[in-house]
C-alpha cells in the first residue's frame, strides 16, 4: 500500500493513534484530537479512512476517525421487506 509510505503519521508516535493501557480504555480525548489533527493535514487521508472502511472494525485513529465514527458511517438501514408495514 505505496499510501501508507506518505502518510503523515508515518513522523508521528504510533501510541498517538493507537495508546497503549488498559484493554479496552481506548484512546484518551486528547490523543484523539492530537491524532485527528494529524490526519487533518495528511495527503492520504482519504485513502486511509478508505482502506480502514473495508478492512472492518479496527482500534485506533485511521482517517481521521476513531472506531466509532466508522462504525456508525457503515451502517446502514435495513431496506424493508415488500409487503412489509413500517410504522
């Protein structure tokens, strides 16, 4: 993944994006906004939230998001059914 080689972050200490401590504790919101502001200013952002996206449910700052703004950009509504009554 040659966009990977021009990422901003490739400069940038990965515990930024990635923390490390307690599982589950997730980044702190300091680092997400230190990280964020990185990938604001990366050329390959949309490449790495892309990449990100079709990779699944990962840990970490990828694109600019964390895992949760991922999560919620890939759901979807369930289309309904013919014939099915929607309140």
């Amino acid at each position: 993944m040659e966009w990977r080689e021009r990422a901003s972050c490739q400069a940038e200490d990965p515990d930024l994006f990635f923390p490390v401590g307690n599982i589950g504790s997730g980044p702190t919101l300091i680092q997400t906004d230190e990280a964020k502001a990185v990938c604001r200013r990366c050329p390959v952002r949309e490449q790495c939230l892309a990449w990100a996206l079709d990779a699944g449910p990962m840990d970490g700052i990828w694109g600019g998001t964390t895992e949760q703004e991922r999560q919620a950009m890939t759901r979807r509504p369930v289309p309904a059914s013919p014939g099915r009554v929607t309140p």
